[in-house]
C-alpha cells in the first residue's frame, strides 16, 4: 500500500472490530484526572450500587436514567 486512496480501500474492508482496533493505535487515549478517579471508585467499590440498580433494572423491565440512580444514593 502506497497511496492514500489504497490505505482508505484497505480500511474500507475492514472488520467491525479491526477498524476498532485501529482507531485504539491511531488515536490512543490518555487518561485524565477524571478518568483515573472513575477507575479507582470502579476499582474500589465505589460505583457498585449503579451495577447492582442496572441489574435489577434489567430484571424488572424497567430503566431509570443515571441522574435518578446517583439522586437515590
């Protein structure tokens, strides 16, 4: 693949995923500050009762935006 034209056919024809993955090495995300404390309350435990809600809200049918879920707690 020399030109830009062969690389963007080559994309074309790519997976669902593969073009995922692509994206991921070309555009590489950096964790900011906000992004590393959500993986520390995930990691901790912290963020526990949104799982616990989606769950039974999956069970029962119903949904409940986030705002509503955070208010409860």
């Amino acid at each position: 693949m020399s030109t830009v034209v062969e690389i963007k056919e080559a994309i074309a024809q790519l997976s669902p995923q593969e073009y995922c993955e692509l994206m991921a090495d070309l555009q590489p995300s950096v964790d900011d500050q906000w992004d590393l404390q959500m993986k520390a309350d995930a990691s901790s435990g912290k963020l526990d009762f949104v799982d616990r809600h989606v769950e039974a809200s999956c069970r029962n049918g119903t949904q409940v935006p986030l705002e509503g879920i955070l208010e409860e707690n």
